[in-house]
C-alpha cells in the first residue's frame, strides 16, 4: 500500500487540469493551470511533471506513492504503437512515442488517451451516461468530436482513430473544412462555426440584427451571444442557430442509424445553452431516425463538464489496475 | 452424434436459399427455390420448414439429426426481445417472435439475424475479410445496408438495429428516401437509384445518349446497362456513376473517420462491377479521410457472393454450439 496514488492530467490547449486520487477514485487534490503551449512540447511535458508534485505537495503526499498517470489530450494518438501522431496541444511536435516520453518523466506507467474518449468513458462510468452499455459521447465545441462506448468501453477502432465525428460530411457543398473537404459537421455546428456564422451576418452590414450592436459592444460575437440574441427573437441569429442545429441533427440520426445506440451525450460549451439546443435534436432524431432506433434513445446533455476527461482517465488506471491485480 | 446436423436459411425476396452442413461448416446439400412472397408469410414460414426437408433428403439423412437452424433476412430484427419489427421479405407481417414461429415450425432451437449482419460475418470469417478485426461489410444492391464487425463478430448496437449505413444522408437537398428524409446514402448509390437516374436522363429526350437506345431494345435499364455504356465512353453513364460513386465515397469517408476499421468490404450487385467501382472509392478515402484512419484501411470486394448469408448464420450456429459446449 505504499504506491498507491494515481494522477491524472487533462492536457487542454489553454489549460492543464491535474487531479491526484487513491485507487477507489478518491480525489484528494487538483490543480488547473494555463498550459505553456508556446514554449513547445518539453516545456508542456516538464509542466505536466510539475503539475504532479503540485498536487502531490498540496495533498501533504509522498510523490513516491505515485504508482501509475493517465493523460488525456486532443490528437491522434495510436493506441497500438502509443504513438502521438499529431496532437493540437503538443504543437510542432509529431509522430511522439508520448507514452514512453512521460514514463521516463514520471518514472511509472503512464496511459494516454484522446480526450474525447476520456471524457466520453468518464461520462458513461460517472455522469450522464450511467446505465447504458452502448453510448455515444459528442463534445460540440472548438471542434466536434466524439467517443465511442461499446459494451461499457472506449472503442477506438483498429489503431486508436474512431469517433472523428465532426468529420462526418453532412453538407457537400459546405464550408472548407481544415481537413481538406467540405461540408464536415464542425464546419457549420461547431461553437466556431455558429461565431463564424455571426460575423459573417454582421460583417454584411446589410442585415439587421441586434449582432452588430453586440459586436460594436463586446468587440466579438461568441456562440453565447448568439444563444443571447436569439432567445431575445433576434430572427438572424435564430437562422444561424437553426443551421448549426439543423446539420448536428442530421449528423446524430447517421449516427442512431448506423450504431443504434441506448444513449447520446452531448457534452461542450455549445451544449451549456441547454434545452434551446437538446429539444430540436431530440425531435430531429425522433422523426427522421429509423423508427426503431429512435424509439431506443436518450439524448442527454453531459453532467461532468470539466472533469469528464480526468474522471475518465482515473477509470481507465483503475481498470488497468484491477486487469492487473486478477 | 445423433443429431449434429445444422441447416442455414437465406431468405431474400425473390430466392429462397437453404443449405444442410455438418457442425464442422462442411456443406451436405443446398437447394434454391422463387420466395412464395405473394402468398402471405405463413406460406413463407412452410416454405422455409418445406426446403429444410428437401436439403435433407438430399443428402439422404433423417430430419431427426436437425440440431438447429439460422435464418437471415432483411429487416429490423431486435436482439434482445427475437421480435421481427418489420421485414420487407415477410409482407404485411410485422412485430413477429420470428424465432418462436421458426422453433415451433423446426422443433429446434432457432437463430435469427438480420441479413448484411449475417454476410457481414460470412465474409469476416471466411471471405474477404479474412484477418481482420474490425471491418465494415456493405452491400450495394437494389438498396444499400451494411454489417459492422467489431473484434471478429457482429456489433448490432443496443436492440439489433445497427448497420443502417443506407440511410445516411449525404447529400442533404438530395433524392426523397422510402424513410421520409432526403439524401439518404442508398437514394444516390444503390443499384435501383443508378438505374432510376438512366431512366430519367433518357425520359428527358433531350440529352444523346446510348442508354437510349438500349432502354429501346431491352425494355429497361439497369445498372449493369449504365456500367456498359459508361466503358463504352457515353458521357451521360459516366456523369451518373460518378454522381453514385463520389456520394457513396462520402458515405464511405465518413465511415473510416467514425469507425477507424482495418477493412471495408463491398458486396452485392453494384459491386460486381469491380475494379472501375472500387478503385476510385479507395481514391476518394486516401484523399479525403482523416489520414492515420486512411493510412491503415483496405477496400475489397465481398469474395462470397450469395453464400455470404449462409456463410455467416453457419458461423453463428457454430459460436453458439462452442459457447454451449464451454
């Protein structure tokens, strides 16, 4: 009983979100701080080393009693080779064996994981999801991304890749995505896709709505002041909103339709607006999924928000653990 | 050793196809007979119990060694409850205990699966699928469904409804699909929608194009019609092949970013159209996927033909049969 802490780290593109537990869960100190993301990824790495003395020292521990880490963070990482082919928050730094890099930083067994695995296998263990074998997580956010949960566990594909959900091209003619093709669902229902969509309206000048006031005001319009603007009858933002909406919708029928799942939780910043975006989903999904399928689902916003990713990557040691201890 | 023989039902449509096999999979006898579909899904059920009399006496065994029988066939089969919701291959009977009906009719434990889940195993297991994990089956026919399997066995999602990759819609302003949404994957890429799209570019009068001349001599057109023409360089077949295959391409990408399988293998009549079908879907994947999820996939055509149903409901007899003797 003498190494059993186990931290887990939440490498966000802004922030660093590292939480220290025993091996039932039990948190027993965090600390979240801004990642240092322009001093490349040594510094991102020594960082996360120091965000496990932090919560070490705040939790009057012995940092010898660390016995594993869990890392998540958005990115490619091959689950087959623990190869971090390329990860946003680890900028110019490609093809990383990030595993072995943070064993040899921290001197135990580290897991990575695609943060919207982890968040997703956090959310079916501890929050919304609770109950349901087959579930899928969606963030709608920055991007749109998701993971996948069969029989109770992340599915990751062949090699590490499933559940790019925000590159399901759902509008051929769309927007130009940044992976080269049009139409993907982040380009019109991401949380910048729906600011971009504003600017847009605004930047006509043509159009009224009560957008260029707010622009003029808080010089930038954000998914929120979209929400704001519509909920007070703002007709332009209501058809941006209609459109972002309209579009997730027809990507989360494909999904009801090809993996008939109990449940899906939408999680994000987006998804913070509530029922004014859940409530159109769910009829989108009752009336054009296949009858059977639709009937099966739940459609749930996320409950952990933050702590989805940590709290999934604690299940994640604590399923290695206990793999290890039959 | 009495009774240790297990007999496999495809029932499609128009054929009636049944097989006799040892619980090695060695086949003893088949027959192949017209589906009495006009007559009522009773005349279907006797029809069923009637050709696994014939396979039998074709091989000269008793009935008595019958230890269990599978069946495939279209539809929405839910796992969990052995209810037929609805198939289109037994008519105006729908919410059947399908398995229940077969049972009392064979007096033999009975297996039900829907009928791509069925190839998709078949060619998992002993087509062209053959090392692979995680692999997507499609069949691309009069309509367009798919079989996903996941580490070596069919994922049917929660209920038995997953695999509906025909009614994603990929092309949102598109064709009106028998499931009330537009642009549904199988209103653009499936054999009946190539077909359709000659008929209306010939309807028209206006265009030249040899799918004239050749709806004048043989009545009708059909895909394998539209596939000649195109090869004979009529620009009108080939802008409609493009259409069928570029959407169908999407629908493909979409699967390979959601999925991240080792394989997709593409079955059913449109298929056999080969190299000129395939190869520029493989195109489409390596220059339109997430690239690790395109790195790593391979594209082949479905290798059994219509044994895949038998092939794949063999194989489920089996697992069942090791699972009992476990």
């Amino acid at each position: 009983m003498n190494n059993n802490l186990i931290a887990a780290i939440d490498l966000g593109g802004t922030k660093i979100y590292t939480v220290l537990a025993d091996v039932q869960g039990k948190i027993l100190a965090f600390t979240r701080e801004e990642t240092k993301s322009t001093q490349g990824s040594d510094a991102i790495i020594r960082q996360m080393a120091s965000t496990v003395h932090t919560v070490f020292e705040q939790a009057g521990q012995s940092t010898s009693r660390l016995s594993a880490v869990g890392v998540c963070a958005a990115g490619f990482f091959d689950w087959q080779k623990k190869i971090m082919i390329h990860s946003p928050n680890l900028p110019g730094w490609d093809m990383v064996p990030l595993e072995r890099e943070l064993e040899e930083q921290f001197g135990v067994p580290v897991i990575v994981e695609n943060d919207a695995n982890a968040q997703a296998l956090g959310e079916a263990r501890f929050g919304a999801g609770r109950g349901a074998n087959d579930q899928i997580f969606i963030t709608v956010s920055t991007g749109i991304g998701a993971g996948l949960i069969i029989d109770g566990n992340i599915y990751r594909g062949s090699k590490g890749f499933a559940g790019e959900a925000g590159h399901m091209v759902v509008k051929p003619d769309g927007p130009v995505c940044g992976c080269g093709r049009r139409g993907c669902l982040e380009t019109i229902s991401s949380g910048t896709a729906i600011a971009r969509a504003a600017h847009n309206a605004v930047s006509d000048g043509k159009i009224r709505t009560s957008l260029s006031a707010t622009l003029a005001r808080e010089g930038k319009l954000t998914t929120p002041h979209v929400f704001q603007a519509a909920q007070l009858g703002d007709t332009v933002a209501k058809d941006i909103l209609a459109e972002a909406i309209h579009y997730l919708g027809i990507g989360l029928v494909n999904l009801v339709n090809l993996l008939n799942p109990e449940m899906i939780i939408i999680g994000g910043g987006v998804a913070e607006a509530g029922e004014v975006f859940l409530h159109p989903l769910r009829e989108m999904i009752v009336h054009n999924a296949i009858p059977p399928s639709a009937a099966v689902i739940t459609l749930k916003k996320a409950e952990l928000g933050v702590e989805a990713g940590v709290t999934g990557m604690l299940c994640a040691l604590s399923d290695v653990c206990a793999s290890e201890e039959e």
